[in-house]
C-alpha cells in the first residue's frame, strides 16, 4: 500500500514546481496564515530548495507530536483515510501537480499535503483533533450518516478551515494553504465567511465544486478541541 519515502520519479521539474510554488505560497501566505501553520513550517525547516525526504521529515514529526507519515501512491478513499487518522498517521500523495494545475489541484499532491497538512500536524490541538475524527469515523457504521458528518467535520476544518487571530480570519486548512486559486477565492468580499458552529458545520454537505461556496471561521483556535465534548451527542442527529 505505501512507497518508500521521496519515490525514483522526483524529477528536475518537479523539483521546480515545489520552488515556485513554496516561493509564491509563502508570499501569499504572509499575513494571511494562521500562526499555527507558520510556526509549524518553520519547526519543520521546509525549504524553496527541495522537496524534502519523507523518511526524515515523518521522523521530525514523529518527535515532535508521535504522529507519523505515510507515503502513498494516489489520495486515498474517506475510510481508509480515517483508519490512518485513528493510528496517528497521515498519508502523503507522493506525486506532485503538474504545471498546468498550478493554481489548484483538484485531487491532493505532494505540495498540498507536505505544505499544507504537515506543518499544522506539529500543532498538537490540531493533531489531537484528527486523531479524535479517526477514531470516531472508526466507530461509526459504514454508510451511516454519522460518517458522512464527520468528512464533512474535517473537510470544513482541516482541508478549508480559518481561525480568527487578532481581529483577522486566518488560513489553516490545508486546500487553503496549497492554493493560490483558493485563497483568492475565500479572501474575496463577496465569499461567505461564517463564524464556525458545529451543528452547521455537520450538516453541511461536501460537494465536488471547483472551490467552496462558503468557509467557515473558528471564533478562537481552542473552539477547534473544545467542540469535540459535544460532537458525540450532534453526530447523526444535527
Ligand atoms: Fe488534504
């Protein structure tokens, strides 16, 4: 199921790619990202340089909050996902977007998930938080409306979510932090930003649009563990 660490196909232009790509990100992001996230990049020494080796990058993350990386081939299905989640792994597309997918990748890659997902995994009430999802996603019946809730839960959160920091909504999900398209479509007025409330949030359904029709915002970053004391009695009746 999974590849070893940076797989034989890295090319020189993928190589270019994550450059460009760590390059205009970063500048993007400046002001805009959650402090979470920058905090995490920096602890994690990702570089415009290179893509950095997997191996080496799920030891730092191992020691710094027990979690581990799991190279994989292509995204994998919400099930299999959240088995990963359960166990404190988290898998990594091993495969970069090609450049005519610059802007948005409409399936995860190599930069969304080593720029976008990695960095915040250091944060531990994030990682808390995914692990907690896992584990609940595990317990529920397959097709159960419990389960679709609880995608729809990490898919508001850690794929498209923001944080209010300072008077500011902050990006932290990771659909966010890997796409210039993206962000320019939720930073744009006319863009539903709405303060996050759990129920809302799980009954919002995940669709396959190009970008999402609304975000929504943590009022402060601890909201995002404390909503987990009453995600229990909300699942499948929200
Ligand atoms: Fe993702």
């Amino acid at each position: 199921m999974f590849t070893n660490h940076l797989p034989a196909h890295v090319s020189g232009q993928d190589q270019l790619i994550w450059k460009i790509l760590f390059d205009r990100q970063t500048a993007l992001l400046h002001r805009r990202a959650a402090p979470a996230f920058s905090q995490g990049l920096a602890r994690l020494g990702l570089r415009r340089e290179a893509i950095p080796d997997l191996g080496e990058l799920s030891t730092t993350v191992f020691e710094e909050t027990g979690w581990r990386l799991a190279p994989v081939g292509r995204p994998f299905e919400p099930a299999a996902f959240f088995e990963l989640l359960a166990e404190r792994r988290f898998p990594i597309v091993t495969r970069i977007r090609p450049m005519h997918a610059f802007d948005f990748s409409p399936q995860p890659d190599l930069f969304h998930d080593l720029f976008g997902h990695v960095p915040m995994l250091l944060d531990s009430g994030l990682a808390d938080f995914l692990h907690m999802l896992g584990q609940a996603y595990r317990a529920q019946p397959e097709g159960s409306p419990a389960r679709e809730q609880l995608w729809a839960l990490y898919f508001f959160t850690a794929e498209f979510g923001l944080v209010q920091h300072e008077g500011q909504p902050r990006l932290y999900g990771a659909g966010l932090l890997s796409s210039a398209g993206e962000i320019h479509h939720c930073v744009n007025e006319n863009t539903p930003r709405i303060a996050f409330d759990l129920a809302t949030v799980l009954r919002t359904p995940v669709t396959g649009a190009r970008y999402q029709q609304q975000y929504y915002v943590l009022p402060a970053w601890e909201q995002l563990t404390d909503c987990v004391a009453e995600l229990a009695g909300l699942l499948a009746v929200a």
